[in-house]
C-alpha cells in the first residue's frame, strides 16, 4: 500500500508529513497506516522528538467521507484508525509537535488535540463538521484545545476558528506565517532533543498520568454514538449529500 505520508530523520527528530491530495483525508488503510508509523517512530531510540506537518493546501481534512459513502460497515475500521492514531500521538513515548496550516477539521482536530505542543500558521482553520456529515466523535479532544462552551459552539454550528482565536485561547504555542511554520516546530524540537531522553520521557508520562480524565475512555465513549448515528437515516442522507454536493434533506 502506497503510504499518504512520508518521514525523515535528523538529529533526533522525526517530521511524519501528510501528503495525499486533494485534502489530506485518509481511508480506513490510511489512518491505520498512521498509527503504525506514529508507534514505530515513538520506539526508536534513534528518535527523542516527532513532528507531524502536512504538505498542500490543508493540514488533515479527517476520514475519507467516500469510502463510508460507498460502504458504511468500514466505520468500524474507520473508528479504530482513529483511535489508534489519536492514541499513538498522545501515548507516545516520545513528545509530538504537531504543526497545522490551512484546514484543520474532523480527524485533523483529533491529533491536534492529543498532541503535546501546537503550532499554527496564520491561515490555520480549526472546525468539527461532524454533524453536518452524519457523525460523531473529536469533541474529547477539541475539548483538550478550547473551553467547554467553545467546543459545543464549533460542534453545535459546525463554525470554525482562526489560528488567531485558538491562540487567544491557548492552544496553540505560536502563530507565524505558512512560510515559518515548518522552522517554527523544528525550533521547539530542537531544543526537546537537546534535553535528555530519559527526563523528556518521565516528564511527558508524568504529564499524561495528571491530567483530568481519560482522553482515549472519552473518544471510545464517543465512538459508541458515532456508531449509532451511522445507523439513522439522516446519516446517510448527510454523507450523501456530501458526495452528491448538494444540500442534505433531513427527515428527522
């Protein structure tokens, strides 16, 4: 299978760089492709930091809405590659920058929000069109990046927000223009792989382990509805009109 990714290796650091055109979406084989690498990279002791990026015209547009259009049943192969992804980013041994331009939406959001440090261009776009595309899932993790109230308003209207607006509400550690932006992460990797292995690792498993919850219960717990929305009428109807690029007509 052709990888939708590419990696390097310099001095320690590890750049995982989505490169699938048009929109960086992954199948169900795509984002298991992911989880492994992700897993791969964090047990290398020739690795102390990972740096996930993305070439074209958006960071990550989430799954590959056709491939659930044309056969629902691979949500469930859908769900894990996710869950796996998500789980290798924020169990990682390793710390994981993640940097993010353009669109930021739907799986995207997911690894951002288990990433250990973000950072934006200034064209970065954060949004969740979950329910406008007849699914569930992403808030835990959108809720790891903003407030409660802000997450239900991006969930709720599907509106996203600007690299600026996620700043000014702290999750992201810097914003710079699309041109800084690769430069911008490796100078935080750079000074993490400068620092010893053994400390970075303790540090990041003890921050882990004091957190509020349990990031990976919570998406499992969302996981279940995403499986009951996929069962409705109006789900397919969703993922439909998608396709067909037209407005959806929900029946209720």
């Amino acid at each position: 299978m052709n990888t939708p990714f590419h990696v390097t290796q310099d001095n320690g650091i590890a750049e995982l760089v989505f490169d699938h055109p048009p929109v960086n979406a992954f199948d169900s084989r795509g984002w298991a492709a992911i989880a492994t690498e992700l897993e791969r990279l964090g047990a290398s002791p020739e690795v102390r930091v990972i740096v996930i990026r993305a070439e074209g015209r958006g960071f990550c547009a989430g799954v590959d809405i056709k491939e659930l259009a044309g056969n629902p049943d691979l949500i469930v192969a859908v769900n894990k590659g996710n869950y796996d992804s998500f789980r290798a980013v924020h169990r990682n041994p390793k710390p994981v920058i993640v940097a993010v331009h353009g669109f930021v939406l739907g799986g995207g959001i997911g690894l951002c929000g288990a990433a250990d440090i973000l950072v934006a261009s200034d064209c970065a776009r954060f949004g969740v069109p979950e329910v406008d595309r007849g699914a569930m899932g992403g808030g835990a993790h959108l809720q790891r990046l903003f407030p409660v109230q802000k997450v239900r308003h991006m969930y709720f209207t599907g509106e996203m927000i600007d690299a600026a607006e996620a700043w000014r509400l702290g999750a992201v550690e810097r914003v710079v223009p699309r041109s800084e932006l690769r430069e911008a992460a490796l100078d935080i990797a750079r000074k993490i792989a400068a620092k010893s292995p053994a400390m970075i690792a303790l540090a990041k498993e003890a921050l882990t382990g004091i957190e509020d919850g349990d990031l990976e219960d919570k998406y499992r717990w969302e996981q279940g509805f995403t499986l009951q929305a996929y069962r409705s009428l109006d789900s397919q109807e969703a993922r439909d009109a998608f396709v067909d690029k037209r407005d959806a007509n929900f029946r209720g």
